[in-house]
C-alpha cells in the first residue's frame, strides 16, 4: 500500500510575514522566561551575595548599574516581570495578526479590485488627485479601501470581511475559534489602553473568565499558548481559500522578482528552492525563467514590492 503524501498549500506573502513574526514573538517570549528561570538558579547557588547587582565581579556597567538593586530585590521583582512579558506577548501576538488580516486585504484588493464591486464607499476627487503624482495608484487605492474596511472594526468583523472576499467560509465553520480570538483582541485591548486591568467590556464579553472589574488580568503561560495556537489556525485557513480564490501564484511570481532584484539571485533551481521553503509554492523553471524575463524587458506589471526588512526576514 503506497504512503499517503501530504499536499503542501500555497501561501501568501502576507501569511509568510506574518508566520515569521509569530514565530518571533513566540521565541522572544519563551526566552525572557527562560532567561529569568535561569537568573534565579544561578543567584542561588552564589553563597555570598553581593549588597547590590553591580557589586559582583566585572558587573559594574550596563546594564547592572542602571537600576542598581539588591540582588533580593532584583529576584522578587521576575514575578511582575513575568506578568508583564505574557501580557506583551499577547499584544504582540494579537497586533502582528491584525496587521496579517489588513495587509492580506490589502492584497486581494490589490490584484482584483472589483471584489468590492457592491462596495458604497466613497472617495473624493482631491484625493485621488493626491495620490495620482506618487505612481502607484493600483497599490494606493488597495491601501485605502483596506483601511477603510478594517478601521474601527472588531476582530470577528476583519475576518468575516476577508473571508467574504477570499470565499473561506470560515466564519461559520470555525465559529467557536473565531468567537474566542475576538475576546482575546479585547484582552490585548485592556491591555494597551488601560493600564493591564480588567475593563467594563472586556468583562462583558468574557464574563466566565473576567469576572472582577479593574482587577488584574493574571494571565498564564498557557494562555499565551493558546492565544499562539488560534492566530496560526485561523490565519492558516483563511490563507489557504485566499490563495485558492484569488492570490494563487502570484505572491511566488513576485517573490522571484524581489530576490532578483534585490539580491541578485538569477539563479532558477536557487530561486525554485527558496520559493518552496518560503510560501510552498512550486514554480516551473519556465515560470522563474519568464518572470526574469519579464522584470528585464520591464514588463513585469505587479508593482508590490517588498521592503528590504521584510525580505531579509523571509529568507534569512
């Protein structure tokens, strides 16, 4: 009986950016812990402790001196600071995945603009008129009406916008999930905007696990797990119908031409690798080829461009 294989689905640039920071925040916070774990067994086991942190041997420099505390001092304070980094990586976590959804659907508009086609919404001459001298009005005109879909929205509205647009029909399917996510977004909210207390509506709209208004969040590692967890499951979906419906290979199309441009990379089995391992796309050699080809003669017509950070960031 020959082993089933596993297909590999496409992803978009938005999605790859996105997987990346994930991933970093995720380490990042992982370390701090680790870190602050390991600070504590090592000041244990030194039996004459210094009266203050710069006091020890070669310690009398940044950063030990800059908030120069007793070493007790310094150890009951890791408690607070683990509170504070489950609730940072939270922020984190949640804003990377916000800006996943708008830079997503910036994206679609970008490459099919009538998929707001029943859209009411307005834009002035004089603002078109701005935009016409910078050259890219395609990508400027994507940028807007993302901002103006996403702005002012909840979480659970993003992601029933986008999934309207990329036909993902996850809203319903993943509906639990998606409900979840969105109480976490208010969770990142009280957060950032009061001081990391519980507020009236986040208590509101997660009553069983908020119950005390202005009392402290009290977040668990595990918690940060979990909030890791739903933003990749649900970026996953939505990605995958993204691509299916609109995005197909052009993100990798445009991936080529970055590297090319940018790095110089004109060789196809080099460029085919690192489109693979970057979005899992597999391109023909006929299609890196033409794609060169193309960004030659000046012909090719996708103007989305990544910045140079964003780059290195995908391939290393």
């Amino acid at each position: 009986m020959a082993k089933s294989r596993m297909t590999a689905v496409n992803r978009s640039l938005p999605f790859a950016k996105f997987r990346k920071a994930l991933e970093a925040e995720t380490r990042a916070f992982w370390h701090v812990l680790a870190s602050l774990e390991y600070a504590t067994r090592w000041w244990d086991s030194i039996p004459h402790r210094p009266v203050r942190l710069s006091r020890y041997s070669g310690d009398d420099r940044t950063p030990f001196r800059q908030i120069d505390i007793p070493v007790g001092e310094y150890l009951s304070n890791c408690a607070q600071v683990r509170t504070f980094i489950r609730e940072n990586a939270v922020v984190s976590i949640v804003t990377a995945f916000e800006f996943y959804l708008f830079e997503l659907l910036e994206r679609l508009i970008y490459l099919d603009p009538m998929l707001i086609g029943d859209s009411s919404m307005k834009i002035e001459a004089k603002e078109l008129a701005a935009a016409v001298p910078r050259g890219d009005v395609r990508r400027w005109f994507a940028t807007r009406v993302a901002d103006n879909y996403i702005r002012n929205k909840n979480h659970a509205e993003m992601i029933s916008k986008i999934a309207k647009f990329s036909k993902a029909g996850i809203s319903a399917r993943l509906k639990d999930k998606i409900d979840e996510w969105n109480k976490w977004s208010f969770v990142r909210n009280a957060i950032v905007h009061t001081s990391r207390f519980v507020t009236s509506d986040l208590a509101q709209i997660w009553p069983a696990r908020f119950t005390r208004l202005g009392s402290a969040l009290e977040l668990s590692d595990q918690e940060v797990g979990r909030v890791q967890y739903l933003a990749l499951l649900i970026a996953r979906e939505i990605d995958k119908r993204a691509v299916a419906s609109t995005i197909g290979k052009k993100d990798a199309y445009v991936l080529v031409r970055e590297l090319f441009v940018q790095k110089g990379i004109d060789d196809v089995k080099e460029l085919r690798r690192r489109i693979v391992e970057c979005l899992s796309t597999i391109l023909s050699v006929a299609d890196i080829s033409h794609v060169i080809a193309q960004q030659r003669k000046g012909l090719f017509l996708d103007t989305w461009v990544l910045d140079p950070g964003d780059l290195k960031e995908l391939i290393g």
